[in-house]
C-alpha cells in the first residue's frame, strides 16, 4: 500500500509538474518576446520552497503542488507602475500582444498534448483489438438498456442518431457521452435494417452512459490461478467453456456472472478442449467484495491487443486526429454537463488524478502519455472558460476593454473576481465530493 502510495505522488507530480510548466511556460514566452517584465516563475502556490533569480526573475517551486503562476510587471491595471517600467508593463502593451500572451498558455498545452499523441504513436502502442472491429453485438445483459431497447447478440450497429459508426470505439465513445439520452440505432439484422431506441443508463461511479451490450468474446480460459479452483478442478489455458450446470455459455461476461452468482456451490462445466468435449466439476471459492459475496474460480481473459506504430509522417497525422478527437471529446462532455445531460459525477478532481497517474504510470511510458495529453487538452479547455481568475476571465475583461476603450473598474473587476473565485470553490467542492464519493462506492 505505501509503495502504491509513494508511486502514484511521484506520478501525479510528475504529470502535473509537465501540465504546469508548459502552460505557464506559454504565458513566459510570449510575454519575454513581447518586452514584459516578468518578476516571478513558480511552479506551485505558497511559501517558496527552492528558487533561482536570473536578472530580474525569480524561478522557484512553491509548497503547493496544485497550480503555478507567473508574476508580470502591471499585470493588474490598478497596480502603481514606475514611469521606467510603464513600456515594459503588461498594462501598458496593446490588447491584442495583452490576449496573445493569455491564449498562448492554453495553446500549449493543447501543442503538448499533440506532441505527446505524436510520441505514442512513433513509440507504440497496444490497444484492445475488438476496439478497431465492427460493433457486432456478442452479449446483451439480461435487463440492461440494450434487452430492454430490443438489442441481441448478431446485431451489427451501423448508425447512432444518423452518424455512421464502423467500430466499437465510436459506439462505446457516443454511448458514454450521453447518459439517459434517447438514442436511434440502425442495426443490420439477418441482411435486414432495423431501427431501435436506445436510451443508456447513468453509471454510479463516473456518471458515464451504460448500455448492456458487448462484442463477441468466447469464453476461452487464457489465464489461470495456480491453486485456485479452476485449477484443482482441472481447466487448462485454451479451455472453451461451453455450459454451466447445463445452461450454455456464449460469452466470457455471461460465463463469469454465472459464477459470481454461485459461491460455494458444485457446478458442472462442460468444457471444449481440441476436439475432445469434458466435464468437470468445480466449486467457486466464496469471496467478500463490499457488502456482497461472490464466486471466483481464478480464470482471466484480458482480451487479445494490437500493436500500432507509425512513421513520423502518419505519426504526425495520427497525433492531429487524436488531439481534435480529445478536443471535440471534451468539449462535448463540458457542453452536457453545463446543459445537465451529463451528471455531476463525470466530474473528477486531484483525488481521482492522484489514483489514476499512478496506476495509468505503471502501466507503461505510452499510457502515462496518453493520460497528460487527455489532462492537458482538459485543462486548456478549462482555462479559456470566461470566469474571472482563469484565462478565458482575463480574456472577456479584455474584449470588453477594446469595446469600451477604457479597462474595466476596479470595483467591477473586484466583484467578478468574487463571482469567479466562489464558482472555483464550489467546482473544487464538487471535484472532492465526488472523488470521496467514488473511493468509498468502489
């Protein structure tokens, strides 16, 4: 536990450390070309803890992970600038080089996240095979949204809403994003179309949309626990499990409910092993998972993966899909939960961070980098919303300041920095509720 702990720390502050220094690093750049004094560097909020002053800026890393600033000569136009300093103060340049020095902190973030996704796919990656497959439905759950829409196994789902899909990962994208939404789906059955409704159920967790279908996965043992009933009850790697205690089994998740189901209970399987049929009898050891127990025999199958790798010229035109792709996925999210399509719930903050960097880090450099380009288009985004204290807030007061031709009142900008720093709070209260809410439910 205290391993898993000290992992996760170093890789959330790792992966926010990048996401930080880049976008501060993006205000830093624009404003040295553009002849701004900058006093201050600092990645983090609080009491210094190390730092270097290089002429007249000093670069430190603060206490507090959890954000960064740099500190600009005039950034606030009430603040008193000497006469030697006014050319040299952010107050005193012209609105447009004011806005570029803004936009540019979210524009790199959004630049380091297609590097990233550029990376990956000159490194490689794997990912799950049935992802790239047609969405052919293998398994429906007994009462989920897609029984209860009219979905079986064979369906071949070629349309949602008219939007054509051709794999599982546009259906399973359009799925998760629209949570007790009424969903159209044109289904291929039997070489006739069908249209069906679908409406998705609202996940506990993370408040993503639940359909009750599954591509098509055998259920053929892969993995094994030596010493585990399974084992002792004689199934070996490569077993298809055709029935259990005579009902048959057509896909692993229907096969694996089935045992859960009955702990401590003898059950027959019947087993496809080369061209030899096998019974075996086994009993599913009893095991506790929160308030319920269930049956495990101690078998896996995580599926088949593909290797992807490209060269540098598709790797570069991968990266640019994949980083509009994020774009696009995230703003969609953000417009349904303002509209409140979406619940509250898909709504994570640093607890969630902290627990997934570390788990997301051990599995491999390509995912650690796929998670900070998903963070950093995230925060880009984030940043440009017009509330006061973010980016997009020191935009708006800007645009409204070329239409006036005068900057905005101080009483006026104190009131909206209020508004804005009371929103920030009760955003950082929600984020924190449901991270609590998600560690206790799991």
């Amino acid at each position: 536990m205290t391993t898993n702990l000290i992992w996760s720390a170093i890789s959330f502050i790792i992966a926010l450390g990048i996401l930080i220094f880049v976008h501060e690093l993006g205000h830093f750049i624009i404003a040295k070309r553009s002849g701004v004094g900058i006093l201050t560097f600092s990645l983090g909020f609080g009491r210094k803890l190390i730092g270097k002053k290089i002429g007249e800026t000093e670069y430190q890393i603060s206490v507090i992970p959890l954000g960064g600033y740099i500190k600009i000569i005039g950034e606030n136009p009430e603040e008193e600038v000497s006469e030697e300093d006014r050319e040299r103060s952010f107050s005193g340049k012209p609105i447009p080089t004011r806005m570029a020095i803004i936009v540019f902190g979210p524009l790199m973030n959004v630049l380091l996240a297609f590097i990233f996704l550029c990376l990956v796919a000159l490194i490689g990656f794997k990912m799950p095979a049935f992802m790239e497959e047609p969405p052919r439905v293998g398994w429906v759950e007994p009462d989920s949204p897609g029984q209860r829409g009219g979905i079986r196994a064979g369906d071949l789902v070629i349309g949602i809403n008219d939007r054509k899909v051709s794999n599982w990962e546009e259906v399973n994208l359009i799925v998760a994003t629209n949570p007790n939404a009424r969903l159209r789906l044109e289904i291929e059955r039997e070489g006739v179309i069908v249209v069906k409704e679908l409406v998705p159920e609202e996940g506990k967790l993370f408040g993503r949309g639940y359909a009750g279908f599954q591509p098509e996965r055998p259920p053929i043992v892969k993995e094994k626990i030596k010493g585990d009933p399974a084992d002792l009850g004689g199934l070996k790697e490569d077993d298809l499990i055709l029935s259990i205690d005579g009902e048959e089994m057509s896909h692993w998740i229907q096969m694996a409910m089935t045992i859960r189901k009955n702990p401590d209970k003898i059950l027959t399987f019947k087993v496809k092993r080369g061209q030899e049929i096998l019974s075996f009898s086994i009993r599913p050891k009893a095991v506790k998972v929160q308030e319920k127990t269930i049956g495990l025999i101690g078998i896996s199958n995580p599926g088949d993966t593909i290797f992807k790798r490209y060269g540098p010229f598709r790797a570069i035109v991968w990266g640019g899909r994949e980083t509009l792709k994020l774009t696009e996925m995230t703003l969609t999210v953000l417009w349904r939960l303002l509209v409140r399509k979406i619940s509250r719930r898909a709504v994570g903050g640093p607890i969630l961070i902290f627990q997934t960097a570390g788990r997301v880090a051990k599995s491999g450099i390509t995912n650690f980098m796929l998670f900070i380009a998903g963070l950093s288009i995230t925060l880009a985004i984030i940043n440009t919303l017009p509330i006061p204290m973010l980016d997009g807030g020191h935009l708006l007061f800007l645009g409204i300041e070329a239409i006036r031709r005068k900057p905005i009142g101080a009483r006026a900008r104190e009131f909206a920095y209020r508004v804005g720093l009371v929103f920030i709070i009760m955003l950082m209260l929600l984020v924190f509720y449901n991270d609590i809410t998600r560690f206790f439910l799991k």
